[in-house]
C-alpha cells in the first residue's frame, strides 16, 4: 500500500503546524527538510511539500539569513530549504502524486507564493500534480497563523485523500 509523506521547510514554525495537520489528517510521515531523502522511497505514492513564502517565493540562503535575524527564538529550519532539496531530488522511479502548500502573510496585495513555486518544480520532476497550489495564512512574517488554519489545512488534506482538493 503507497503511503503519504509531508516535507516541509518552516523558519517561526507555522509552517511545521501546518505540515504536522496536514500529516495527521493524511496519515503521513511528516519530515523537516533537512532529513528529508533524497530519493524517494518506492512505497511513498503521494507527497505533500510546503514551505514559507520569502520574497514572493521560495527561500534562499540570504532570506534564510534575514529570518534568522528576525527569530526571537531558535529557527525550525536551519539547514537547507525546499528549494534546495527539490534541486537535489533524484528522478522517480514510479509514479507520485504531489501536492503543494505555503505559508505567508495574508494581506491583500499579491504576496507570491512558495506554493506556486514548489509545484512548478514537482511538475517539472514528473510528478502529477492534480490540485491547485495552497496558502495558509499568517498575522506577519514571524506568525502567529490565522485563527482557523490548522483546521483548514486538516480539511484540505482530507480533500486531498478525497481526490478533489480545493
């Protein structure tokens, strides 16, 4: 039986609250970027990556450094983000399905997204990439989420399992 596995990258943590509803509601692994495999294991079918958006997409070493310096406690992610693993991610060998979310900060101007970015880059590793990306949301660039977004993130996982996420 295929299982499900959430990786994602979160600096201030929300993004890490997310992933763990996400996985609770999936059933999955959920695993921080920096341990995450860089080959895919043959039982994983679907994979699930989010990450905070930096700069409109996704972080870079310098955006990792200004939160860092941002942080009034330790950072979650301290290694290399998303990006980097999805760089380094060996072919697939069998068919996966992925699906994307983000964080970021929920204003009304265009904010970009890491989420956009992520499943650019599954679709461009051959993953199927079935759903529209996904934003949750945060107050301001160290969080906290929105009220309701654990919940939200839980239903859309569900959707997922579903086969008809939103």
């Amino acid at each position: 039986m295929a299982r499900a596995l959430v990786v994602y990258e979160s600096m201030f943590g929300n993004t890490e609250v997310i992933a763990e509803a996400i996985g609770q509601a999936l059933a999955a692994e959920v695993v921080e970027v920096s341990d995450a495999p860089d080959v895919l294991p043959d039982d994983v079918g679907l994979l699930v990556v989010g990450a905070p958006t930096h700069v409109m997409g996704l972080s870079r070493p310098v955006t990792r450094r200004s939160a860092a310096d941002q942080a009034t406690e330790g950072l979650v992610s301290t290694g290399r983000g998303v990006r980097e693993w999805l760089d380094t991610l060996a072919p697939l060998g069998h068919h996966v399905t992925a699906h994307a979310f983000d964080t970021r900060v929920g204003t009304g101007w265009p904010a970009g997204s890491a989420a956009k970015a992520i499943a650019k880059r599954l679709r461009s590793l051959h993953f199927t990439v079935p759903g529209r990306p996904v934003s949750f949301h945060v107050g301001g660039t160290p969080g906290p989420l929105l009220v309701g977004e654990p919940a939200r993130a839980a239903a859309w996982a569900r959707s997922v399992l579903a086969g008809n996420p939103a």
